[in-house]
C-alpha cells in the first residue's frame, strides 16, 4: 500500500478549492493511488515526475507526482502540484 503524502505547493492549492471540487480532486488521487503507473512520465528537467490529466469543471487539469523511493516498487506517493495547463509546467520546475 502507498504512502500517499502532499507537498506543501499541492496543500495550498488544494485548500482554496471548493467542496464539491475537493471532492474530484481526491478521486483523481484515489485513481492514481490505485494506478499510479497511469500518469504520463516526463522527461528532461522533469524526469520522475508523473502527471495525470482530469476534468475539473470543464477544464482539463494536470496532477503532478512523484514515486519513491523509485517508480517500479514505490513505497510513498508524493502530490507535487495540480492546476491548468497554462504555466503549469514553468511552475513545476521551480
């Protein structure tokens, strides 16, 4: 079973968001909890960073994460950002 942990970029936006859109938020985290080898992994600056798409009203919407220790027998599953696609990715290496 995963660890499933959030960094506090991920606790800031997710506190701000409305109940009923909370509530989207932690089925997707359920998901990939379930599935995490689903997400697309990124390459380059981003390499071990998952991120997986949803629909958040309406608009699709990028959850990044992390495994560790490593991706083929992780033990902690760690939340790292999650919005729009706009400057999602800027944001995330920084």
């Amino acid at each position: 079973m995963l660890i499933v942990s959030a960094s506090p970029s991920f606790s800031r936006i997710a506190k701000k968001l409305h109940a009923k859109d909370k509530l989207v938020l932690d089925n997707a985290v359920q998901w990939i909890t379930a599935n995490h080898q689903n997400g697309e992994e990124k390459k380059g600056d981003l390499a071990g960073v998952f991120v997986y798409k949803f629909k958040l009203n309406h608009q699709e919407t990028l959850l990044a994460y992390e495994l560790k220790p490593d991706k083929l027998n992780p033990s902690e599953l760690v939340l790292l950002a999650v919005g729009p696609h706009e400057n999602f990715y800027a944001a995330l290496k920084r």
